[in-house]
C-alpha cells in the first residue's frame, strides 16, 4: 500500500488527479473506473483543468462508473450519468460512446447486472480503479453486509447512506432507496486502485477498514488484499491511522 498525506481537500483532489493523469499519460486507451460523490469531484476539476492546458488527452479512454440509482433517468439531475456529465465528461475529449455506467431504468435486475458485469469483461478489466469510502465502510453502493457480493448487483442503500444522499436532494425529490453496483470483485480485479478520503468524519471508518479485520460488515475493509493500493487522504481522514505501522 502506498498512503499519500495530502494538506487539505483540495490539495489532496491534485494529488490524486496527477496519479490518475499519468495513468492517461502511460497508456492512452486505458480503462479507468471512476466514482461520483461530493469526493471526486475536485480530481474531476483538476482533470479538467489539465485537458485545457493540452497537458492530458482524452480521446482513447473508455470510463466505467461504479453505480448508478435505480429508477432515475440518464437526465435526472440527480443520476449518476448527469453527475458525470456536468462534471467531467462533456468539458473532456472523451467519446460519451467510450463511457459506461448501468442503467437505472432498467427493471430486469438479473439482465442489468450480466449487462455491465459483459462491458467490463468486454473492456478487458479495469487498469484504474477510483474510491470514495462511505461513513459505514461502502465502496461503491456495496453496503455492510454478510458477505462480499462479487459482481454487479441491486443493493437495498442502508439509512445511514440514504441519509448522507439526503443533502443532494432537493425536500420534495425522492431518495432512492435502491441502486446497482460493480461488485467487490470486478473492484479488486482492477490493476491499480486509487483510495480517496478526506474529513475528520471519515477518520474512524478508514481506520476500520485499513487496520481493522477483512470482513464485509466493513466492506472496504477488502482493500487490504489489494496488490496496488494507493491512498490518497488529508491529514484530517488519516488523523487516527500510524502511516509507519501500515506502511511497514
């Protein structure tokens, strides 16, 4: 594992954004799979930033997101496929036709879930894998459960994440209660994952999961047997972990 202390939010979403631009920079068609969240979206600005400066180039990328709601349309403005769109896709170069995310509005979960579980296998994997870290331990929408899920699947969202959604939401929207996810292991069969997490908020979770026992109640806690983690976190989310313990 490698653990990069950044400063703040902000100077952790650069960090983070130069591990991700040399992933583009050394392979130019390189799958990367990316999140949504209050998180990433610093990298995301960063990124931009550097494809408008020349310094980055889009064009061979193809893009595979970790979940979307289920029931929300690709123009709801609360979907995960608007998300990426405001937020990244259309200030890049990247073909809409190279990214991919599962589709909310499809009912027929067995169908949605062997859908996205085919792109990834018709991608080749993924070479970089971006995580958020939810309050309760979730990576992607995989929620504390009773086993690791391994593929893409319909997850029943937990109160405590409908809670944290909450604040994006507008008082008259409803929540979504449910969402599709990449499963653990399409997760931990990519080749590299980048790890971000910043707030004293996150202090206890990441903890949990980077020291505490593999278990799915904390299902970040997977990451340990990754082979190329890196971690990207302000002074505030690493501020009860000993970087020299875990890093030994």
């Amino acid at each position: 594992m490698r653990i990069y202390k950044a400063s703040d939010y902000h100077d952790m979403s650069r960090k983070a954004a130069n591990i991700i631009s040399a992933q583009v920079i050394m392979k130019a068609d390189c799958v990367l799979g990316l999140a949504t969240g209050s998180t990433p979206i610093g990298i995301y600005k960063q990124l931009i930033e550097w494809y408008r400066k020349g310094d980055l180039d889009f064009g061979e990328v193809k893009t595979v997101n970790l979940d979307e709601y289920k029931g929300l349309s690709p123009n709801n403005v609360q979907s995960y496929h608007y998300f990426m769109k405001t937020n990244l896709f259309e200030h890049i170069n990247i073909p809409m036709d190279n990214t991919y995310l599962p589709n909310g509005l499809e009912e027929n979960v067995e169908f949605e879930c062997q859908r996205f579980n085919g792109i990834i296998d018709m991608l080749g994997g993924i070479d970089m894998q971006l995580l958020g870290l939810g309050h309760n331990g979730h990576i992607g929408f995989n929620e504390p459960d009773e086993a690791f899920e391994k593929g893409t699947h319909c997850v029943a969202l937990t109160q405590s994440t409908i809670e944290a959604n909450s604040r994006l939401f507008a008082k008259d929207e409803i929540i979504p209660k449910y969402a599709y996810t990449m499963g653990i292991r399409s997760i931990m069969l990519a080749k590299k994952i980048l790890l971000v997490v910043s707030g004293i908020d996150k202090a206890d979770i990441l903890k949990d999961a980077l020291t505490g026992p593999v278990t799915p109640a904390v299902p970040a806690s997977i990451l340990q047997m990754h082979n190329d983690l890196t971690l990207v976190a302000d002074e505030a989310a690493l501020s009860k972990i000993n970087i020299n313990e875990l890093t030994k």
